[in-house]
C-alpha cells in the first residue's frame, strides 16, 4: 500500500500556541483530507485539499496541499483544550476512491 | 453528521466462530470501505465497494470478507474470527462535493476476539 509518513507522532503544547503538522507520501496523490478523532469516535473530517498549493482554512485550522503534491501541512493557531485528539492525513491517488492513512499525531494541550 | 450507522458499536465473541459487521449509509454514495484501526497502525483498508456486488481487496483483506447487495448496505464477515483480530472497525463512505472527493466514517465497531 501507499506510505504516508505523518509527524509529529505527537505534541505537547500550551493552551493558546500554535500548532504544526505534517504529511508526506512516496506517491502524487489528487485529493489530501484531514480528520481529527476524539476517543471512542469515528474521525471527522476538518479540511479537504483538491489542488496543489491550494490553502484552506477551517476557523483556527488551516491546510496546505503541498506543490509537489507529495505533502500537506496543518495548521492550528490559538490551540485550545478542546483541540485535544489525533489528527489524521488522508490522500487519494484517484485510481479508486483508494484513501490511504498517515499514523496519526497525538495532540495534548496543556491549560 | 453524515449518515453511517455501524453495527453493532461492541461484541466480544470466541476464537473461530464467525462475525459479521453492518454498515448502513443513508448518503446514497457509490463507494463503501472498512476500516481497521490498531495502536501504531492508523487505519488500514480492508475492503472496499464500489457499487452494489462490486468489491475490491484493499491492504488486509485476508479472513475477512464483504458483501454489498443492496447501495445502502456492506457488512464485513470474520470467517473464523481469530485474536490478531481484535479491533476496532470503521466503515466509512465516500462522496464527491463540488471540489472533489471526501470520506466520512461512522463511529465504529470495537471487537475483541477471546
């Protein structure tokens, strides 16, 4: 299967920094999603990338679909408690509606 | 939220004996997948629909098995349920929006196999 290699593996922030993430895949993908899961729950999807340098933002999140399309960044500004979970990076090749994993960041805000 | 009902949402069953596990979409998506979700994994596809009786192996197929017969419905199938799969399983459909593809998840299933 396709490699996503996401990091960090996970972050101990302060209530109100700011906060970075990263994807990077082996393949060009055409769509790049990013999902955030609180315990016991399904993902949800917070942003969705169609274009390549293409920046979108959520409220306080903000993703980036890399130029070589190999990547994506997420963003969160101003973190808060409530921004606690794992984040997920999803890419599909587009050959299938095939959506590959990355392994996740783990996110602690600390009051 | 999307609509996704998994089914059941716990079940603890014995080595070898068989499992199936719902997915119920009311999104009318042509695409349908199944999730696993393990510590150090993130989440790996089992298998996945593209329309009704048209499925497709994905990264860890093996003992387990899908059926789709009708657009709202794909159940996964532990033949002989064994510990290695103990899990949590997530069905999630896939749509396109005006700029493109997304995927949306239901809520999961956790099983253990004793």
């Amino acid at each position: 299967g396709q490699q996503l290699n996401q990091s960090p593996q996970s972050m101990f922030i302060q209530e109100g920094e700011d906060v970075s993430m990263n994807c990077t895949s082996s393949s060009i993908f055409n769509t790049w999603l990013w999902y955030k899961q609180d315990p016991g729950e399904g993902p949800v999807l917070l942003i969705a990338l169609y274009k390549a340098g293409e920046l979108t933002s959520n409220g306080r999140l903000t993703a980036q679909f890399g130029i070589t399309r190999k990547d994506s960044f997420l963003n969160i500004s101003a973190s808060i408690p409530s921004d606690v979970g794992i984040y997920f990076c999803a890419g599909d090749t587009n050959t299938g509606n095939q959506f590959y994993f990355g392994t996740g960041t783990s996110l602690t805000v600390i009051p | 939220d999307a609509g996704i009902t998994q089914s059941p949402r716990h079940k603890v069953t014995e080595t070898g004996t068989p499992v199936t596990l719902r997915c119920h979409q009311t999104e009318n998506h042509r695409y349908m997948y199944w999730y696993r979700q393990d510590p150090g994994h993130g989440l790996r596809l089992i298998h996945y629909s593209y329309g009704v009786k048209d499925t497709d192996k994905g990264e860890v197929s093996d003992g387990y098995s899908v059926s789709r017969s009708k657009t709202e419905d794909f159940l996964l199938t532990l033949e002989s349920a064994t510990s290695s799969q103990t899990s949590v399983y997530f069905c999630a459909i896939s749509g396109t929006s005006a700029g493109g593809t997304e995927a949306f998840f239901g809520q999961g299933t956790r099983l253990t196999v004793v």
